[in-house]
C-alpha cells in the first residue's frame, strides 16, 4: 500500500511512479480520512509506503492526523518507507515523521526526499521557480524516481537519502514551527470575485472539504492544511494568500 497526499500535484507524481514501478495499491489520505475508520491489513509480502509534501519543513498535519488516527495490521518483516517532495530542501522533516511512526509501534525502514518545483507562496523570502528551473527540476526527478523505485522494489532497509539543507534545525523547529503554528490556517485566503468564474475547482479539489459556494468561502474551522491546491488550481487566479501576489504552479510532466 501507498498512502500519498498531494497540493500541486507534485507528490502524487512521485506517487504513482512508485506503485506503477511495484505494483501497489495508491491510496489518497485525505479519501481515507473522510471514513469513519482508518484500518489496514497488508499482505504478507507487502510494502507500507508513505508519500507527501514538505510543509514549512515538516510533514503536512494532515499526514500527521491520518497516521494517529490509522491502525495498521501488518507482519514484523513489513517493509515499510516514506517519501517526501520538497522545493530545496525537506530540514528535519523525517526526524519528525519517525517519531509520528514510532508512536504507532512502526519503524521507517528507508526514507527519500525528491527536490521538485517550489510550490509555497506563503513566505515572503521563498519564489516560484523560473519555467527553466522547473523543467530541470523535474527532469532530475524522473531520474531520482527511477532509483528510488529500484530500492524501494528490492526492499532495500537503512537507506536514507534526504535534502536536509545547511541548517535543518532551524528549518524545522524555528522556520517551521512558526509556519506550522501561525501559518497553517484559511484566514488568509481571499478571492477576487471580478475574476472568479464560479467554477467551483476549488471546493472539488480542498482534501478537508473547507471550501463552500461560488465565489469560495473557507469555513474557518481549523481544518485547512493549507496545501495550496485552492490557489494553484485556480483558472483564473481568482483565489489568493494573504496580500501577497505570488504566481502558480501545476505539476506538468
């Protein structure tokens, strides 16, 4: 099994490369969460795999809630790896991850960080990437899938290839946990109606269902992830984050 959550698109990419390389089931958090239980019995020969987004470098709070609210039954010998996109750098996110793990009685046998196109607007320092860059992001990370794949299919354990950046600590901790506090919230998010087609993507598209109407307005109720996938989706670029006016990214193979 493959639990995969993704904004831009760019983890669910990643994602399917895997179950398509090793032929496992890919199942979207957010779909999971939405059920009453979160329970799962894995085969005796299958892999427990975990792909999502770098969010203000630490795993998104919906990856977090869906592993404390999973039971998994699966063998001792379970393989078991996560992996996350990230725009440079993913700090100390998978220090973090394992301890969400270990607090369900799991091991991470192997972990993955894959460098793709930037996708956050929500920091005044940190910019969508040029077209240019975004093309040899992505070309270096169909590269980088195809190794990860190859390890991930051999079962391949200690194997921890990640981008942590020169100061992971303060990426995560300091950085990220002023984000993940302050940051994580729908209050900022704001439409222009003059552009707003009322075609009702974004409420389809938010994993915690805190969009309603046409034009869009967020519920409020501490639900959003802030994945972004309201904003980038957007065809008119209606939807924005707070005053900033920041571009938006897609993942495009």
């Amino acid at each position: 099994m493959i639990f995969y959550f993704s904004g831009s698109g760019n983890t669910k990419w990643a994602a399917q490369q895997l179950a398509e390389a090793i032929g496992e089931e890919l199942i979207y958090i957010p779909g999971e969460l939405r059920k009453d239980k979160c329970e799962y019995t894995l085969a005796e020969d299958e892999r427990l795999g975990f792909c999502f987004p770098t969010h203000g470098w630490q795993p998104p709070r919906i990856v977090r809630e869906f592993v404390r609210r999973s039971t998994f039954h699966l063998s001792p010998s379970t393989y078991i790896y996560a992996l996350t996109t990230c725009g440079d750098n993913m700090g100390e996110l998978m220090t973090i991850f394992r301890k969400e793990l270990q607090q369900k009685g799991l091991r991470l046998d192997s972990s993955f960080a894959v460098v793709m196109p930037e996708s956050c607007v929500c920091f005044s320092f940190l910019h969508l990437d040029t077209p240019e860059k975004e093309r040899e992001k992505i070309e270096a990370a169909k590269v980088r899938m195809k190794h990860i794949a190859e390890i991930v299919a051999h079962r391949q354990t200690n194997v921890h290839e990640l981008v942590k950046g020169a100061i992971p600590r303060t990426y995560s901790y300091v950085i990220g946990g002023y984000y993940n506090k302050h940051l994580i919230t729908d209050e900022k998010f704001w439409v222009d109606e003059e552009a707003c087609i009322g075609c009702g993507l974004c409420a389809k598209l938010c994993p915690v269902d805190d969009i309603k109407g046409t034009p869009p307005v967020w519920n409020h109720n501490g639900r959003c992830t802030n994945c972004l996938a309201c904003y980038h989706h957007c065809p008119r670029h209606a939807i924005h984050w707070a005053k900033m006016k920041r571009g938006q990214y897609i993942f495009k193979p």
